[in-house]
C-alpha cells in the first residue's frame, strides 16, 4: 500500500483509503492541540511482550482465582488483554476483583515498555509539531503509568504535560469519551480546534463523543478496512506518520 493508494486483488482497480498531502494539510490547519493514543501512533507497546501472551496470561490468573466462569469463550480467546479484563467488569463492575486485575495488566504494560516499539517518524513528528506550539496529551486505554514510562524512554515527557489513562472504572475507557474529554478541560481546548489521533475504532468513536476531530493511523490494510467500515473517511486516515510529518513540514 502506499500513502495514497492500495490496488484491490480481485478486480486490480485502484482503490484510495487513505488521505493526500494537502488533505492532511488541511485537517492540521486548524488544530492547536492533539489527543494522542498510545499504542499504535506512538509506538507498540507490546512488540517485545506480545499482548495475546498477556491475554492469555489474564485468562490464567482468573482460572486459578475460580472466577474463570465469566468469561465467555469468545473473551478467553481474545488476543486483547482489554477485552479479557471488560469481560469480567461486565459481570463483577464493583467486585475488588477487577482492581486486583487492573493491577496485573498495569505491571503486564510496565514490563512491555523497555520492549516496545516507536512507530516509524513519531518521534520526529511529536517533537516537530510541539516546537509549532501545539499542545498535547495521550489519551489511551492503557495504564498512565505505562504511558508516562514509554514517553520518558524516549525523552518526549516535555511535549506531553498530560497524560490520561485507564481508571479504576473500566466503564470510562475507550469509546467513552473520559480520557479524551479529561484532557481538553486540562488544557483549556476548544474541541473544534483540537484533534484525536488514534488507530482503533473506539478511538474514532470516543473522538465522535467528544466533538473532536479525528485523524486515522492504519499500519495496515485491516487496520484501515476496520477504521473504513466505522465511518472514517479516506481523507482522515493515513498508513504513514511520514505524510503528517511531511503536511507539516510544508506548513511550517
């Protein structure tokens, strides 16, 4: 795939599902602060220390607390450590349980950081449009102090004052705007003048919630289709940070 363009196998028809350079000029023009998510725009967080390793690894602690009963099947197959822990919070949301849990993948996240790995051009693109006087703050799922562990490993902790992360109640992550909505009142934004980049489809939705903009990261088709199905126009989705990083450049 290129930054343009992807040929379909079936019929070899050219097919554009991601943005343009002026498209994405255009989007950034009037942002003044960035909503980032972790996994995926900054780095991958779990590319030494495997997340369905961790899912797996949760489905275990709750087979050996007894509790392995809620979960549904599907939930102890999911190669998402989120969804193993949403699945029990649906069925025990006020039980000590689910803080026990949280715990666990916490350290699950910290143990990945040393492991994880940057997403190709953000590092050159958070500092270049931080020095443009944007503003930001990490809005994820994952655990704040995951988050703040892996900006520091990568000398970025003055580009991002705010850092808003998973709570104690699994009911405000993702798509719930919590984090997203956290973060504009802590900066003081505009939520017309700010923008959400993510690369999931409960990113997409909690930028919905909140009014934000959105900019798509898909490293790849399926990642792109997924962000495609759920509303997200080719124009405000990117395969590359190098298409950002160059839209500011010429802005600049």
């Amino acid at each position: 795939m290129t930054s343009d363009t992807t040929q379909t196998e079936q019929t070899g028809r050219t097919t554009r599902t991601t943005a343009s350079a002026e498209e994405v000029r255009r989007l950034l023009a009037p942002v003044r602060h960035v909503l980032w998510d972790l996994d995926g725009p900054i780095c991958r967080l779990f590319a030494g220390h495997p997340a369905d390793e961790v899912a797996r690894g949760l489905v275990r602690l709750i087979d050996r607390l007894g509790l392995g009963g809620l979960l549904t099947e599907g939930e102890r197959l999911d190669r998402d450590p989120h969804g193993v822990l949403l699945g029990v919070s649906r069925r025990r949301p006020d039980s000590g349980l689910i803080g026990e849990l949280e715990e666990w993948l916490t350290r699950q996240e910290l143990e990945a950081v040393p492991g994880a790995y940057p997403t190709p051009y953000a590092d050159p693109l958070i500092r270049t449009w931080s020095a443009l006087g944007v503003g930001f703050a990490v809005t994820t799922n994952n655990s704040p102090r995951a988050a703040a562990a892996y900006i520091d490993t990568r000398g970025l902790a003055g580009c991002f004052p705010y850092i808003c992360g998973r709570t104690a109640d699994l009911d405000l992550m993702k798509p719930h705007p919590h984090c997203l909505l956290q973060a504009l009142d802590a900066m003081g934004a505009d939520p017309a003048r700010a923008l959400m980049f993510g690369d999931a489809v409960t990113d997409f939705e909690a930028a919905q919630k909140a009014r934000v903009p959105f900019l798509g990261y898909a490293r790849n088709q399926r990642k792109a289709d997924a962000l495609l199905e759920a509303g997200v126009a080719p124009s405000c989705i990117v395969a590359s940070l190098e298409t950002v990083l160059k839209a500011l450049r010429g802005r600049a």
